[in-house]
C-alpha cells in the first residue's frame, strides 16, 4: 500500500478510507484505523484480542467460506505487508467491508460491518445440523474519546453487545447476532492524576452514548447487509 494510502488511513473511525490487499484467492477490500498513538482496547478479536495497548484496528473482507488454518497469523501477514508496527487488533469478515457503516453520538464513534448470511439466537435448545455458509459476522468498532477503567471497558462491550442485539430486532431480524460477531472497544490511555471513568452501563454518561451510536450505525449496516449478504468483493475504487 503506498504510503500516502497510509497517510490516510490516520483519520478518525468515522472517516476511514477503502483501501485494498492482494492475496493468493485475489483482491480484497479492507478498513485500516491508525490513530496515532496507542490506545488501550479491549476486543474479541482473534489477533491482538484481550485487553492493553494497541496501536491500530484492520477489518479485512475474505472470501465467503474462508476456511485459513490460522487466521491470526493470516492477520499478521496481512498487517506486515501493509507496513503496521506496533501491536494491533485484527479481525475479519465476508461481509463486504465498502459498505461500512458509521455513527457518531457526542464524541463516540462506532462502526460497523455487517453480514447476515449465518445468523441466530445465542441461546437455542440444540445446535443445527451445519451448512452453507454465506457471508456472516458483524463487526463492531467502538472508539471513546475518554479513558475508561478496565471495568468499564469490559461494561462498555456489553452495553455495545445489546445495543447490536436491539438494533437487529428494530431491523427485523430474528436474531442476536452471527456465529463469528467481533467488537473491539478503545479508550485513550489514563492521565496521570486524573480517575477514568468508572462506569460505561448503558444509563452511564459514556455507556449511553456508547449504545446510541452502536445501534445507530448497526441499524444501517444489518439493512445494507441484507441486501448484500453474497460477500461479493466491491469493485475497486
């Protein structure tokens, strides 16, 4: 990628460019935040998930029935040859990542992929026989403009976990979420001598505005993402 593409990358979560990689299965759309600086994240991602410090967030589109042994380091490759240092979160999806959705609530921001190719309810009597499996995963990026505590972090992904559940049900969709849902939650790092803040429930000052902007932009991503749900790569812009 060059480096001006890069440049640009280092805008905020609501204004990411498109960008692309080529890979061995063809060319492929992806979402590439750098901030700047580290942030503290916390994420179910399969690269860089958990919680600490992390210096960007890429959401790759792959191929409907992606089935790489290890995506993690699939992640890493792709990171490497985008010219990322540092230690980052990577997560991926079929669903088609061009149409990306954003909503901002009073200095939040999230975003939000979606694909509703496999979708259910987290909680059901007995799995289902396995079969095709058309482009799935909603994928959520939350970015806070305040440090949060560790608690609150973790309160943050929960609040953003029922905001996507409340918004599929307001789009229609008979279902919590897709097999493979992934949410990474960033914060700025704490001040010396200031407290973060410690709550992030969705009745919170921040938790609130949290579940306003995840909902808002899942909304429009589960809406786009039936209408899309073939995990077709875009054209190329």
């Amino acid at each position: 990628m060059p480096a001006a593409a890069l440049t640009d990358a280092r805008s905020a979560l609501d204004r990411l460019p498109l960008l692309t990689r080529t890979d061995d299965d063809g060319t492929w759309p992806l979402l590439l935040w750098t901030p700047g600086e580290s942030l503290r994240m916390i994420s179910t991602a399969v690269l860089g998930g958990g919680l600490g410090e992390r210096d960007w967030v890429l959401n790759a589109q792959v191929r409907p029935g992606y089935a790489h042994r290890d995506p993690a380091a699939h992640l890493t490759a792709i990171a490497a040859g985008l010219g990322l240092r540092g230690h980052g979160v990577g997560l991926m999806t079929a669903a088609r990542v061009a149409d990306r959705c954003r909503a901002v609530d009073e200095g939040v921001c999230a975003l939000v992929t979606a694909g509703l190719g496999v979708r259910g309810w987290a909680a059901r009597p007995q799995p289902g026989s396995p079969g095709p499996a058309p482009a799935g995963t909603v994928n959520t990026v939350v970015s806070v403009p305040v440090p949060l505590c560790d608690a609150a972090l973790v309160n943050a992904v929960g609040t953003a976990t029922e905001a996507k559940v409340q918004a599929l049900r307001d789009a229609g969709i008979d279902a919590s979420g897709t097999p493979t849902d992934a949410i990474c939650v960033a914060a700025p790092r704490p001040v010396p001598g200031r407290a973060s803040e410690a709550f992030a429930g969705p009745r919170s000052v921040w938790g609130a505005r949290i579940a306003r902007a995840v909902h808002r932009a899942t909304y429009e991503a589960c809406v786009r993402g039936e209408a899309t749900a073939d995990g077709t790569p875009p054209a190329v812009p």
